[in-house]
C-alpha cells in the first residue's frame, strides 16, 4: 500500500473516531522530518507520521520531532501493522 493511500484512509478513520475533530496535514517543506499528520480534537492535539510498512526508512529529524511531540502532547510512527493499537493509545490520551 502507498503511504498517501494509507494516509487518506487513516485521516477518514480519525474523523469517525474523533467526530468535529480538525485533521490537517503538514507541510514537509516548511519543517522536514515533522510528522504528516496534525489532530486537534477540543483540548488536546497528537502529531501522527505514517509510515506504509514498520521498516519504513525514516527521514532525517522523524525520530526527534516524534519525540519531541510526544513529550508535549501525543505522537507516534503509525503504519497499516500498529494502526489499532496506535488509535487505542491516542483514544486513551484525548480521554484523559
């Protein structure tokens, strides 16, 4: 599966799971290696970089900006093989 195919059905899935929740896409050249996916759903908000496989080659700065979002918000790598687990664990956040 394509990466953009994955990523348009994963942003359809968070708007049924997170209804009047804002799903924007992120401009990878503006800031290179920021996740592709931005959620804001009423207080909170979780930085998604989809990947088409789990050995995906992650680009430069990925990994820091992953982190970095994770330790403000929520953010993961998501892929077609994490996908539940990984909208189990934002689920919880967006709860709390």
């Amino acid at each position: 599966m394509l990466e953009r195919n994955f990523q348009s059905r994963l942003i359809r899935e968070l708007k049924e799971l997170f209804p009047g929740c804002i799903v924007l896409k992120t401009d990878t050249a503006y800031l290179q290696g920021f996740p592709d996916i931005l959620i804001l759903h009423k207080d909170r908000w979780a930085a998604l970089e989809c990947k088409r496989s789990p050995d995906e080659h992650r680009q430069p700065n990925q990994e820091y900006y992953v982190d970095k979002c994770d330790s403000m918000s929520f953010s993961r790598f998501i892929d077609p093989v994490n996908k539940e687990s990984v909208l189990y664990e934002l689920q919880r956040s967006f709860e709390s």
